[in-house]
C-alpha cells in the first residue's frame, strides 16, 4: 500500500507533475540538437537543482532523460544528423521517409514506439528489477567481450552498399576509438606521438563530423533545389500499424532492456542490435530497409526507450549506473542525502515507486510533446537550404566543442566531416565507422580483461566460454550471424529450401 | 532600456580595464573539473562549490574536461591567466603525472585553495571468494599462486598505490591483475565474481559492503573507521604497514601559480566556508572521507609529503617510468 | 538493389551509401588507394605499440583491426581498378564543386580565427559570408538571418547549458556577470 502511495507521489503533486512535464519538454529539444546531450543536461541540473528537495530534483532529471532519447530521432529524420549516438539507426529508415515528404508519418510512428519501448522497459523495472539486475552482474568481460564481437557483426546489415566497404569502416572506427592513452596502461596508441592526440577522439565529434557536416556539404549541390514540402496530415499511425508491428516491438524491447541494465552499454548499442534484429526477422518489409522500412524506424526507438527504464535496474537495485545519465544521477541522490546502493531498495523502497511513478508521468509527456509541435519541426527542413548548411554547419561546431570544452574536438568533427563526404561519394557507409568507435573499448578493454583473468591461455579461455551457458549461448549467436553473413550460407540455404527462398 | 544598454557597455568597459583584486569577482569564474560527470570528484565539486558561490557573491561555471587521466584539464587551467577566473577542480592523480610519465605539469605549479577531503582505503572480495579476511587472502595467495584476481585501474590509480604497498610489506604477490577503467566498473565486476579482491576508496565500497555483497578484508588506515566499526584495519594483521599510513586520495581546489594573494585568500576563505556546511559534511561522511579543507602553507605541506611518500613507493615497487629523483622529489625521511 | 529516385547516389541515405556500384567515379580509385596507404602506416603504427608481446597487450586489438582495414582497403583498390570509369562525371562537377571548396576554405578559416578571435566574432563571419554565398540575397536579409540566429545559437548554448566556447575578444564573461547581478539586485 506505501509502494503504491509512493507510486502516485507525482500524480498527486501538482508541482511535481509539472517539473516531469518541464524536463520532457526540454528533453525533446535537448536531445534533438547533435551535440548537446541528456548527460551534460543532467550534470548542469546537478548544481541548478542543488537546493532543492529530492523528489523535484529527481522529477525533473527523469523527464529531461526520457525526452531527450527520444529526441535525438527528430533531427536524425528530418536532417540526416542523428541527435544523439542512440538514433544512428532512426536516421536509417527516418531520413528516407522524409525524403518523401513523409515525416510527419515517420516521426509519429517513432513516437508512438518510444511509448511503447519506454513502457516495457518501465515495466520491467518495476516487476523484475532485482531478478534482471542479477542476471546482469552474471556478465563476465568474456561475455562482454562477445556482445561487442555481436555488434561488430551488424557492420553486415548496416552497410547494405558493398560489404568490402563496410568491413573497412567498422574496422576504422575501431581503431579511431584506440586512439589516444589506453585507459587500463596508460599506453600511447595512434598518436604520432602528438600531445592533442593523447586524450583520443571523442566519438560524438566523429558522428557530429560524419553525419552532420558531410551531410550539410552534400547538400550544397542541390542548394538551389526546392525543399522538400512534408505531409503532416497523418501523424498519429492507426491502430492497425500499431498492431502489425507489436509483435516486433516486444522483441526489440526486450533487446533494449537487457542492453540498457547491462552496466557498460546503453541505448546505442541496443538500438543498432534492435535494428539489425528487425532485419533479420522482417521478411516482407513494405519497402526494403535503408528505403523507408517502418520496421526500421520501430526497432530502434523501441529499443532506445526500453533502454532508459532497463539503466535503472542496476542504479536502484545495486547502485550501479547502468549508464551515464545514472551515473550522474546516483551521485544527485548523494548529494541530496542518500545512499544508492543495494540498502536504497530495503531502506527507502519509496524512492523506488517513486521514480517508477515519474518514469511513467515522463513516459506520457513523451508521447503528448512527440505527437504535438510536429509542425514547428517540419519547418525546419523547409527552411531555404542557403540557411539551413551554414546553419547545420555552425551547430555541428558548436556541438563537437560542448562534449568537452576542446577545439580539438572541432578539428576532428571538421576532419571527419570532410572524410566523410568522400566517404559517402564513393559508395563507404558510415554507420558501421560510428558503430566500431562505440565498440570499440568494449571490445578491446574486455578482450584484455577475459585474457589477462586466463593468465593468456587460449585454452582456458574457450574452457571458460564452454562451460558457462550464458557464454555458450553468446558464443553460438555470434558463430551463427557470422556464418549467415558468408557466401556458404545462401548457397547451403539455396540447396536445403530450393533457390525461391535462398534470394530473400 | 537606455539605462541598461548604458550600464551594460559601462561595464565591459570596467571589465576590460581590469578590475581591482578587492571586487573580485567581477565577472564569471570557470570551475574545471578534471573528471567526468557523475564521477566522484564531480559529485564533491557540484555539490561544495554552491556553498562557496554564496560566500563569495559570485558564479562559478563548472566544467567537466576529461581524458589524459586529468591531465588535459590541468594543462588547460595552466594555460590561462593567473588571475583567479580559472578554478582546477581535481583529486590527487597529478601529483604522479611527472614520475608516471604522463605530462611535466603538477600542482607545485599551482596554489592550493583548499584540501577538501581525504579517503580511505580498503581491500574487499567478492562474497564468494574462499576466504574472509587479510590473513585468509594471504594464505590462499600462497596456497594458489596466480590464481587470486585482483582489480586495478592503471598505474598511479589507488589499487596500484596499494598493490605496491602491500607488494613492500608482503614481498611480492603472485596474483592476477585484472586493469579496469575506474573503481565503479571494477567493483559492479567484483560483485558477479569477475574479479576476487579489490583495493578501493571506502566510500564507493560501503554501501556494497553494508549490503553483504562485497566482503571488507581490511582497511587501510591506523584506526578503525567510524563508519565501518567492524571491519579489520590492515595494521593488525601486519604492523609494517604503518610506515605507509595514513594514506588516501584527495580532492582539492587550485589555482595556477601567481595569482594575487588577496585573490587566494578570498576564494580560500570562501571553499573553507563552504566545506564546514552540514549538507556538506554530511555527504563526505556518507560516502566515508574525512573533512580536511586545509589551504595555505599547510595545504603545500600536505601535498609534497603525500608526493614524497607515493612517488617513492611506486617507486620502489618498480611501477614508475622515472625516477621521483629526476624531479626533486625528495625520498621521505626514514622514521 | 534499385534506387527509386536519382539522387540517392550522392549518399545522402547512409543504409543505402552513395557511389556507383558497377563504375568507377572520378577519384575513387585514388581514394581507395590512399585509404590502403593509410592502413598499412596504421597497421605499422599498431605493431609499434607493443608488438607481439602478449595477447592482452594494448596493441593486440589495435594490430587486429588495422589488419583487417588493409585487407579490405587493398581489396577495394583491386575491385575498384577493375571497374570502367563512369561516363559524364568530373572530379570538379560532381565530386568536389566550386561550393564545396568555397566551404571547406570557410571552415577551415573558422577553425583558425575562432581561437584567437572568439566564438561571437568568427561564427557571425562565417554565417554572414556563406548565407549571403549560398543564398545571394540583400545584406539586410544575410545580416538578419545571421546575427539573429547565432544570437539564439549563444543564448542556448552559453548561457542555459553554460558551455565556454572560446571568448577571444568579446568579454563574455563580464557581460554576463553584469546581468547576473542586475538580475539578482531586482530579485
């Protein structure tokens, strides 16, 4: 009976309510803009909110955070320039969409999905919170070690041009996030040896440069071109979309959820892994992905959502953040008196329903700010281009230098968005570059880790991978997507199922 | 709206002449954190300098600059003019750059506008782990040599300081280092039993602890600690230990060398103000550090014997790229 | 795959990248060959680092990748000569026109003025320059549109998420305070 008071603690404080409703709404504007992103919010209300009370202070990160993950799917469809790392893969299906005039559409259904994503994430949080955040810490860096080599494998579905290519550029985003001191020795990697190199690139800058300023230079050829006039007649998808793609958001959110608790990854990850899920298991898409799919633009969000009530299973359960936004907020909580940790739970268990209950208002305020104002963003890209480039320009800049107060930083965000124009002229997809800096550390930190703990026996270390079944079932996941993505695959399937099925 | 226009080109007028050192502040300072949000320096920094913004009827505009395990944020601030506008924000790391190789810059080239806390440190096992305290670990360590896994976070981190320590007093230890990117990420792997034995701060470890999910194996101090009553200090189970205690990490305030005095002592005034605030308090003894917010020649005391005395125990542990001597660092007089 | 409308070969969809895919266009070649370079100046680079130390050295990763990027790129060179040059396209035209050039001289000025001059100054520059480049309308327009943006732009930026982008010449941080004070002496 307390947990359920607790859990209507914000319903029924009008204040309350309106901070939730407050931080979404910015949210959304927050995480729309490349560069300014949920982290740096919530840090800059750490000290804003400082004399506060706890629950407002809460009340207000929580719907700072919901809106701004979604919010980075707006600019990745209606601009190209995903928002924030987590909509790399709405941009996918998005940016075509709206190509069409159709992103009136494509930002209702990707709202209407962010709802449904947070939700089962929240509900999980809510209902097996303890049991998931177990299942978490079972992780050994061997498992995590697997889980990026599965990321590596969706450079496959993300470059749909030549694979030759996409190899490429999976493998260099790998290498450009070793650059600089290697956080475990210390050692110099890739860096000539020059000082600036030392901190390393920061990967909001290559997004930035890759999405935002080649995008904005490619564009430049068609300056004189009329905009394109977007629908916006039929926002909200009907029931009957909904429905059809149920089944798939279930899927995907579950993806997000286990991705999100995962102490280490987040909604990045999860979106890409989710977008590359739906591919595999759309078998007759309305159009192909890449062209405007709904299922692309469903598995992603779903799965970014899902993500943010799955980062709070580890925080209120064991204390540990499940991301960066957690992170911050776990050290809010300090400030403001109390412990996180595995007691807050015991202890405080109304702090719990409390943020369930502000992580369900956030959920709603989503949808109400996602499905109105739509108007006001189309016309974004119905600005003359000969505003909008230098526009792009002028905010990619200024987004590169706010990650970490570092003019390097925009020298490599203008580098990169130079690469990246030739990049994307000579048929080179650059998801699968953002997707190798993502997993990058992953990869590499828990490589050595899985290693090192083995004493370097490659014998004890698949022994280990064996004889655990969650290491077994990663291991036999990656072997498996690794093989459907070779030539003996469809020429095996072609043989087994005759050759009608072997071509999809 | 005349009058504000007038006002407003009167005072950057005023700005640019450069004000005197009795109205300082009059214009915005920069808070440079050296690490990242949420960590714990930025926790203590947030959460002490709206105090100190009250006492000094100013605004400090606090920045997260990470990477070069601090050491961009440190060359940043002393990059700009010493005139109290730029604030370094940091923990105890830089005082090792020079002999870890990591940047010709530490605080000796910056003054000290207070010492605000120090930590603890204490060694904890995962609960599953087939011992259940400092001598069990021992005795396993020499039952099954390289076998223990025992966390680290890079050279010059708190685990290594203490792995030398006990690699000094123990002799060496045949165990496995595992590296991790911080003690947050390798405590969460200690609790699903990716790694035995961690040397952490005691306030990232407490809660943990007081949950049953870690095990304290012994803390690293002379004295028992009040928030953690019944967990074994190290010195009990080896007396030798004492040479090297106490010891801990740090959080400290600074500003780069050649800023006035009257500058200093107003800021110094202000962060001593500020760390005596109850919310203030309260949180450094939840999080198990104990106050010190020290400045002036006391600070610079603090800071070189804790150079002297860590540098010349990575030293001797053979952890240092060079050597303390190469920089004047003197070898702590024998007690 | 088929493209259903002309202009996704200039890669403005990233799932389906741009390029021909049986011709090869002006400067692919060259790209292509410079990436292989680059590779193996990498793949050396990573062997420097550590060498073949151990397995879990930091240069294990790194020698893997830069590995697997020389493979592929030398690939791509080979498939990419074998491929007959695409008719009606130049390297000025198509792949880096008279506009782009002009942009890439603009922000690499940007790059350079902004330290030294400042956030404010150099952004109004540039926007006022390329609007009024791009857009060839009356400078009242080009200057409106510019200043009024960046204007919004700084308020965002500085002032509500407080990020210091460089000052240089304009006093900022002054100006701010003054504000600031008048705004807390009114309270």
């Amino acid at each position: 009976m307390d947990a359920f008071m607790a859990f209507l603690t914000v319903f029924s404080h009008p204040e309350l309510l309106l901070l939730v409703g407050v931080g979404t709404f910015a949210g959304v504007y927050v995480g729309a803009i490349p560069g300014l992103s949920v982290t740096m919010a919530v840090s800059i209300l750490i000290s804003f909110t400082f004399s506060w009370d706890v629950l407002p202070a809460i009340s207000l990160m929580i719907g700072i955070y919901m809106g701004g993950v979604y919010g980075g799917s707006r600019t990745a469809i209606l601009l190209n320039i995903p928002g924030a790392p987590s909509a790399i893969a709405t941009a996918l299906d998005g940016f075509p969409m709206a190509k069409r005039g159709e992103a009136g559409t494509a930002i209702g259904v990707t709202t209407v999905m962010s709802f449904i994503g947070g939700f089962i994430g929240i509900g999980v949080l809510a209902l097996a919170a303890p049991f998931v955040s177990d299942f978490a810490l079972t992780f050994q860096p061997r498992d995590y070690m697997l889980l990026a080599i599965l990321g590596v494998l969706l450079v496959g579905s993300l470059s749909s041009g030549s694979l030759l290519k996409g190899i490429f550029a999976g493998a260099l985003g790998i290498a450009i996030g070793a650059v600089g001191r290697d956080p475990l020795t210390f050692t110099s990697r890739f860096t000539f040896d020059l000082s600036i190199m030392e901190s390393g690139i920061s990967f909001i800058a290559v997004m930035i440069g890759m999405f935002g300023v080649s995008e904005a230079l490619l564009q430049l050829q068609h300056v004189n071109k009329a905009s394109i006039r977007q629908k916006i007649s039929r926002i909200v998808p009907s029931l009957k979309t909904v429905r059809k793609h149920l089944p798939l958001s279930m899927q995907t959110s579950t993806i997000g959820v286990i991705i999100g608790a995962l102490p280490g990854t987040g909604g990045d990850i999860a979106a890409l892994m989710a977008y590359d899920h739906a591919k595999r298991v759309t078998k007759n898409p309305e159009r192909p992905f890449g062209d405007g799919a709904i299922e692309g633009l469903v598995a992603p969000e779903t799965a970014n959502n899902a993500a943010v009530g799955g980062a709070f299973i580890p925080m209120m359960t064991l204390g540990i953040p499940g991301d960066a936004v957690t992170a911050i907020m776990i050290g809010a909580l300090y400030i403001h008196g109390l412990n996180p940790g595995p007691m807050l739970m015991v202890d405080q268990p109304d702090m719990f329903w409390f943020i369930v209950g502000a992580l369900i208002t956030a959920n709603f305020f989503m949808l109400l700010f996602g499905l109105t104002g739509i108007r006001l963003f189309t016309k974004i890209v119905e600005m003359p281009r000969s505003v909008l480039i230098p526009l792009i320009m002028l905010l990619s800049i200024v987004g590169a230098y706010a990650v970490n107060n570092s003019i390097t930083d925009v020298y490599w965000m203008l580098g990169f968005g130079f690469f990246g124009y030739f990049m994307r002229h000579y048929g080179y997809p650059l998801g699968p570059v953002i997707l190798g800096v993502i997993l990058s550390r992953l990869l590499d930190d828990n490589w050595r880790r899985a290693i090192i703990s083995e004493r370097e026996d490659l014998g004890r270390f698949f022994y280990g991978i064996v004889t655990s079944p969650l290491s077994l079932t990663l291991f036999i996941a990656v072997l498996l997507i690794f093989v459907s993505q070779t030539p003996i695959w469809s020429w095996g399937k072609a043989k087994l199922f005759g050759r009608k099925q072997g071509q999809s | 709206m005349k009058k504000t226009v007038f006002g407003a080109v009167s005072a950057l007028v005023l700005g640019m002449s450069g004000a005197m050192a009795q109205d300082y502040p009059t214009k915005e300072i920069q808070g440079i954190i050296q690490w990242g949000a949420g960590g714990s320096t930025d926790t203590v920094m947030r959460s002490v300098t709206p105090h100190a913004e009250d006492v000094l009827g100013g605004t400090i505009v606090m920045q997260n600059m990470t990477g070069g395990v601090g050491a961009i944020a440190l060359n940043h601030v002393a990059g700009q003019k010493a005139d109290g506008y730029s604030l370094l924000m940091g923990a105890e790391n830089p005082l090792l750059y020079k002999v870890m190789g990591l940047g010709d810059k530490d605080y000796t080239d910056f003054t000290p506008i207070s010492i605000l806390a120090l930590g603890t440190p204490i060694l904890v096992a995962s609960p599953d782990a087939p011992f259940d305290d400092y001598a069990g670990m021992m005795d396993y360590i020499n039952e099954h040599p390289g076998e223990l896994r025992m966390g680290a976070t890079g050279p010059g981190g708190l685990p290594s300081v203490v792995t030398a320590m006990m690699n000094t007093v123990e002799g060496d230890l045949d165990v496995i280092s595992v590296p991790y990117d911080g003690d947050g990420p390798a405590l969460t792997a200690l609790q699903g039993n990716a790694i035995d034995v961690m040397p952490a701060v005691l306030g990232a470890a407490i809660e943990g602890i007081r949950a049953g999910k870690m095990k304290p194996l012994a803390v690293f101090d002379l004295d028992a600690n009040d928030k953690l009553p019944d967990a074994p200090i190290v010195t009990s189970f080896n007396a030798d230990y004492s040479d090297y205690l106490p010891w801990g990490p740090f959080f400290g305030v600074f500003v780069k060398k050649g800023t006035p005095d009257d500058v200093v002592t107003k800021l110094s005034a202000a962060y001593a103000e500020a760390a005596k605030s109850p919310d203030f308090v309260e949180l450094m003894d939840n999080r198990g550090f104990s106050m010190l917010a020290i400045s002036g020649d006391e600070a610079e005391a603090f800071l070189n014997k804790w150079q002297q005395n860590t540098a010349w125990l990575l030293d001797d542990a053979g952890l240092t790229k060079k050597s303390p001597e190469d920089f004047g660092i003197m070898r702590p007089a024998e007690k | 795959m088929t493209h259903p409308d002309t202009e996704h070969h200039d890669g403005t969809s990233d799932a389906t990248p741009g390029g021909v895919e049986a011709a090869r266009r002006p400067g692919e070649l060259g790209f292509a060959i410079v990436l292989a370079l680059a590779s193996a100046a990498l793949l050396y680079n990573a062997y420097g680092i550590a060498g073949f130390e151990a397995l879990s050295s930091p240069g294990a990763i790194p020698m893997a990748t830069t590995l697997a990027m020389l493979i592929a790129a030398v690939a791509i060179v080979v498939k990419t000569a074998r491929l007959p040059k695409i008719t009606g396209e130049t390297l000025s035209r198509d792949i880096f026109p008279t506009a782009a050039i002009v942009f890439a001289v603009l922000l690499l000025g940007y790059g350079l003025l902004l330290q030294p001059f400042g956030f404010l100054p150099t952004s109004a520059l540039f926007l006022i320059v390329a609007i009024k480049y791009l857009s060839k309308r009356s400078w009242l327009y080009t200057a409106t549109v510019s200043i009024g943006s960046l204007v919004v732009i700084w308020l965002i930026f500085r002032i509500v998420f407080t990020v210091l982008m460089p000052a240089g010449i304009m006093p900022e941080a002054e100006f701010i305070q003054f504000f600031r004070n008048m705004f807390q002496g009114a309270k």
